[in-house]
C-alpha cells in the first residue's frame, strides 16, 4: 500500500466511522483480523474507530473487484431485472447497510421480509408516491446458497411507459393536419397546417427519444445500485468477520480446591451482635 495523503486518510476515516456505526447498529458480529501499523490505524486508534473498520474503508478506497451484473430478458417493456453475485454470507450488520444502501437510493422506506428461505426487500413509499410503479416496485431478492449469494433487483417502468400517450396523440393530430394538406383538403392554410404538423412531429418525437432515455438512465442506475450492493458484500467477505475481543477466561488451577479448605463451624444460634 503506497503512502496516503492527508486528504486521503481523511476519507478513509471518514469510512471508517460511517461503517462502524454500521455495525454498532445492528445485532450481527464479524471475526477481527490484525491490521498493520500505518498512520491511518494509528489516527483511527485515537478517535476510537476499531482498525478492523479502517481495515474495510482502506480496500473500499483501493478498489473491489467484482462480477459485472447482468440486465435479465424479461420479456416485458415494463419490467426491468438485475442480477448479480457476490462472495459471503448475511448476517445483521451487512443486512443493516444493505438496507440503508436501498433506501438511500430510492428515497423511500422499505420492508423486509423473508420467504422459502430467501430474504426480500421492498420500496414502501408514503403517499402520494404508492400511487406510481416506479416508487412502490423496487424489490431486491437476496438468495444464499453454499457461501454465495445472489442478488436480484427488480422494477417496473409502466409510469414511464404512461408518458408515452401524450406524444403519440399529438403525433395522430400532426399526421391528420398533413393528410388534410395531401389531399387538398386544408384550403388556404396548407402552408401554416404543414409547418405546425412538422413541428408537432419533431417535438412529439424528441419527448418520446427522451422517454426512452428515461428508461435507460433507470436501467443504469440499477445496475449503480447492484454493483454498489456487490461492493458491500465483497468487501465484507474480504476483510473477515468482526468479533470484540472477549474477557480472558479464569484459571480455575490457580485456585485451591474446595475440598482442601477449612471447615467452618457454623452455630444455629449466633447472631449479629450491635
């Protein structure tokens, strides 16, 4: 590891605290692993940040190599599916960032559930953003299986699809001012009919290309969010699980047997004298 700036310490500590707040937060423990003597340790050391933390904020900084996620054929314009794979197993903590990661990303509340084995995570949005596909459907399916996990993140586009009606009415309204033009039907207006059903075309079709630009940058940002939720995991995996250090067991050779002690006569009569 090459020598870190200030600026980059500061980063990295900055992660750091943020993860082990992570873990204090939640039910779920990780094995320690010994980290090596740095500067950064030794920063983290004095504001009280456990090194295993600095440990995972360091490998998020230099960089986690993961598998590329893939967009699922589903058939359907409206339906889009990420899948993706990681290394590990969940345990709370990891479930507590995942879950904070989720929520982050769609602004929303959700719930977790767990059925047939597998754990699900879904968007549940305040009214009035229930009312819409695309706020109240993130769902992520979280399925465990011989220390690997695989990830499936869905969402429906119908509310994007629904945008699609107002640019196909004006370009119906566009074709039958210049079928009226073509079939010498518009009278002394041909010339202004066909330049406003030009521009209703043009326009019609630069919203729709928006649209779909749309429904891209929601793909995208989907496959952000899964590599991002690999990243956790990987990370996890890579730096070991945490553990607190336990209170040192008690010798019991140190201590004589209970047998060699001395007798103590005890009277039925005596009592505390004042």
């Amino acid at each position: 590891m090459g020598k870190l700036t200030n600026e980059e310490m500061k980063e990295i500590i900055r992660r750091a605290s943020i993860l082990q707040k992570f873990h204090e937060q939640s039910l779920g423990q990780r094995n320690r692993q010994e980290a090596p003597d740095d500067p950064v340790f030794e920063i983290g050391d004095s504001l009280k940040i456990k090194r295993h933390f600095i440990q995972e904020a360091l490998l998020e900084y230099e960089g986690i190599q993961i598998e590329d996620p893939v967009v699922v054929d589903t058939d359907s314009n409206s339906q889009v599916e990420i899948q993706g794979y990681a290394n590990g197993s969940i345990d709370g903590s990891l479930l507590n960032e995942i879950r904070a990661q989720l929520q982050y990303h769609f602004n929303t509340v959700g719930a977790l559930s767990r059925r047939k084995g597998n754990i699900y995570w879904k968007a549940n949005p305040a009214f009035p953003a229930r009312l819409f596909d695309i706020t109240r459907t993130p769902e992520l399916e979280i399925r465990e299986k011989n220390g690997r996990v695989k990830l499936s993140m869905r969402q429906s586009l119908k509310t994007l699809n629904k945008l699609y009606f107002p640019p196909l009415g004006v370009s119906f309204g566009a074709f039958m001012m210049f079928a009226a033009v073509v079939f010498d039907q518009a009278g002394n207006d041909e010339a202004p009919m066909l330049i406003v059903s030009a521009i209703l075309l043009l326009g019609s079709f630069g919203f729709s290309r928006l649209v779909k630009a749309l429904k891209r940058r929601r793909k995208r940002q989907l496959l952000e969010l899964v590599e991002t939720i690999q990243q956790i995991m990987e990370r996890r995996f890579q730096t070991g699980r945490y553990k607190e250090q336990q209170k040192p067991e008690i010798d019991m050779e140190e201590f004589q047997d209970i047998d060699e002690l001395d007798e103590i006569e005890i009277k039925p009569h005596s009592g505390i004298k004042s």
